[in-house]
C-alpha cells in the first residue's frame, strides 16, 4: 500500500511483525491500563489455533502478553494475513496514525483496537494526514475478516459532484411523498433532485434532515429504487447503529425493512433504559447462530456476555425474507415468539433449537410458543410488526425479574396501530434524531 510493490509489501510486512514483538511489554501496559478483559481480548484478536493454545489461561496479564506475541511472529511468516493486532503494529512501525472501522458493527459492539487506533509510542509522526481503513466481511464469515484502505471522509458520506438542480417550491405542483403522506413541504423547504428517478422532491418528506443538502455539502440523493444498490450514505447514527440512505428507502410503504433499521429501534427502545431484568440481541445475533461456527459463537457470547446473562433476552429471528420477534425467559425455561404471519409449532421449536447455541443451555425442556399478536396483511410489513413487538414485550418484562409468559398474551389485547402510520412515525424520529445531532454538532 505504501510502495505499490511486492517489495515494499514485504518490508512493511516484516517491520509490523517486528515492532510488535519489540513492542510487546508497551502494549501490554497499554491494555492493562485501559481494563481489557484478556479472554475477550484473546477471542476478538487471534486466529483459532492460537485460540486453542491460551484459552486456558488464568492470568490475564500473562494471557494479554503471549496473544500479543503470538500475533506478532505469526505476522512475520510469508503468508500471514492481517488482523486488528496486525494494523496496531503497522501504525508504531510506519509511525502514522491508522484509524479502524468496522464495517455495519455498533461502537458498543466494536473493540478497543477497531474505533481509533494510534500508533503507540509515538514518535516522529509528524503531521501526516491519518491513514484510515475499514474492516468488512467476505465469504461466509459473520465477522469482519477483511480490511480495505478509505479516503479521509466524514461519517461516512462521500462527496458527490454531480448537480443537483435546486429549484423553488412554488415551481413544483406536487412532492413526490404525498404519494405515501409523508410530505411535510413548507414555504421554506429545500427541493432537490433524485439521482434516481429524477423528481424534484423535500429531502425532508423522507426523513432527511436538509442540513445534508447544502451549496458546500453535495451528498447523494436517493429516494427511490433497490435499496440494495444505493450508495451507503450515513443520514444518521445512534448509540453506534448507523441509518443509511437506503434505510430510510426501506421505511416507506410497500418496502421490506433493513435489518440496521430493526437494530437502529432495539437502540432507541431498550438499550437507554438499561433494564436489570432483560436486554435485546441486535440482529446480527441470529445470523452468527444459523452459521453453526463454534469459535464465531464463542467470540460473540464473549461480547454479549452482560445481555446473554439476565433473566429476559429478547432476540429478532432474522430469516431469509421474514423478521419475528421472541423472548427467552430463563428462568422459566420458556421461548416465546411473536410472529405477524403465524406459523406451524415445529417452525418455532426450529427457532428455539437455534438459539440455544446463544444461549449456551439445551432448550428440550424449554417450553416454546407463539403468543397472539397482531397479523400482517402484506408481505412486507414484518419488519414494522417486529419492532412495535419487540417495543411490547420490553414494556412487559419491565414488571420485574419473575416474568410469566401469561403476562404475555395480553399483547393481543394491545391497539392495533397502521403499519404505514408506524413507518411515518419512525421517519419522523430519525429526522428529529438528525437534526439533534446536527445542534450537538453545532454547540
């Protein structure tokens, strides 16, 4: 990367692996200080057999020393592969700061080594721009096992130059979100162009905050499409759980949900009350269950280790096509689920079977059923249905510690609202969360 060639590959290749051996007692310094659970630190930062080596392991200063030295010579071998441990040795051998990301991964969820990486000790680094790269996963892995360089950007938005075409509004006869009844267009509001369709529309009506769309800050617009294609714009990012712009593409009727949608809610719902009773798995909880990799499993217990432990885990069943909502309750030995298209008991048996590899007990004596709730009447509304029963089962578990699933079945009994007004209510509240953090930035 540095030298454009093979040569210059290998001498940055053998310095990394050199400084980090040379290194090793700084780093440990460093880590110690900072409280890092050295078991995590094992399962977050090796490769698997130097897993199955120093699993065992009791003293975690010890344990801390050796993955880090072993990281280090297996860095030096000609066919070693880079991890995060590799890019923090980098940074002290190439003495520039090298900032890591986790592609699509909450900062509650990213590790030490992933958020902002420094090059430790510093010495004559200068006043170079900082280096940055982005961790994304390839394959099958549910785990970010990639990493590849990025241009200096601001949260993720990319600049773009193409015109945008402003125009007036009195020019305009009709806003393209009266098409849904999200048009919220005022005197004042701010039209441009899609890059898509080509209407001319308030970037607002679909929940975009206009401090995006500025004669300084020419970002993308997108309001239609394959979400699938459009490009990954941050429109907003909370408690770590970024809404791109194709998100919020997602959000408008007739459209199935993304799961970072899914996950942006669990984040404003449950994770601000901190319940002592019972946390929610984000979505990706799933995924890493229906992979069947052990050591993947094991890693991300690890990380979820405070949630998996209370007496009420709430989860999102993420199938091909189909969300759901479920709570275990362990003490009870009861699975839950709520599902918006009723399914054969055996279906959710299947479910229960699967998260017990998450949940590290057999689920045979597990009671499972799917409590009444409210039914979809598309094929795309899942995903509304899934948060507004998620929101209800946390505002049940909330009684206390001895929940009992009959408690449950009065989610039947709870108003059915519109899964259209649901999505314009959750537009509506990540426009209002853009334009707070746009004053937070501005303060």
């Amino acid at each position: 990367m540095a030298y454009g060639n093979d040569q210059g590959k290998e001498i940055i290749r053998l310095g990394t692996g050199l400084y980090g051996y040379i290194h090793t007692e700084s780093y440990v310094e460093q880590f110690v200080a900072k409280g890092i659970n050295a078991h995590q630190f094992l399962m977050e930062a090796s490769r698997d057999d130097v897993i199955g080596g120093l699993q065992n392991m009791t003293d975690e200063r010890e344990l801390i020393r050796q993955v880090l030295l072993a990281e280090a010579q297996l860095t030096l071998r000609p066919s070693s592969y880079a991890g995060f441990l590799q890019v923090l040795f980098a940074a002290g051998y190439l003495q520039r700061t090298i900032k890591q990301f986790q592609e699509c991964t909450p900062s509650t969820l990213a590790n030490l080594y992933t958020t902002s990486v420094k090059p430790y000790p510093k010495l004559l680094a200068g006043e170079e721009e900082p280096l940055y790269v982005m961790w994304v996963k390839t394959g099958d892995s549910v785990v970010p096992n990639h990493v590849v360089p990025l241009q200096r950007i601001s949260r993720a938005r990319v600049a773009a130059e193409s015109s945008w075409g402003w125009l007036k509004p009195p020019t305009i006869k009709k806003c393209k979100a009266t098409q849904f009844g999200w048009c919220i267009c005022e005197s004042n509001s701010t039209w441009i162009k899609c890059e898509r369709c080509g209407v001319k529309s308030n970037p607002e009506c679909f929940g975009i905050a206009k401090q995006f769309y500025t004669d300084t800050r020419k970002t993308t617009y997108i309001c239609c499409g394959d979400v699938s294609t459009i490009p990954k714009v941050v429109i907003s990012d909370y408690s770590g759980v970024a809404i791109h712009l194709g998100d919020l593409v997602s959000l408008q009727p007739g459209r199935c949900l993304t799961n970072w949608v899914i996950d942006y809610f669990i984040e404003t719902m449950v994770k601000p009350n901190n319940s002592p009773n019972c946390a929610c798995l984000p979505t990706i909880a799933w995924e890493v269950a229906m992979k069947k990799n052990s050591q993947q499993i094991k890693r991300h217990k690890a990380l979820w280790k405070d949630q998996l432990e209370k007496p009420v885990v709430m989860f999102v069943v993420a199938e091909r096509g189909h969300f759901l909502a479920g709570v275990a309750l362990q003490t009870q030995k009861e699975i839950l689920f709520a599902d918006s298209l009723q399914q054969d008991k055996s279906v959710y048996i299947s479910y229960a079977t699967t998260l017990k590899r998450l949940l590290g007990t057999s689920t045979e004596d597990f009671h499972v059923e799917c409590m009444p709730s409210q039914q979809q009447i598309n094929n795309t509304d899942c995903g509304i249905h899934t948060i507004s029963n998620i929101n209800a089962l946390f505002k049940i578990s909330q009684k206390g510690s001895q929940v009992h699933h009959d408690w449950f079945k009065g989610m039947q009994k709870i108003k059915n609202v519109s899964a259209s007004y649901l999505r314009q209510r959750m537009k509506e509240e990540i426009l209002t969360e853009q334009m707070n953090q746009f004053q937070e930035n501005k303060e």
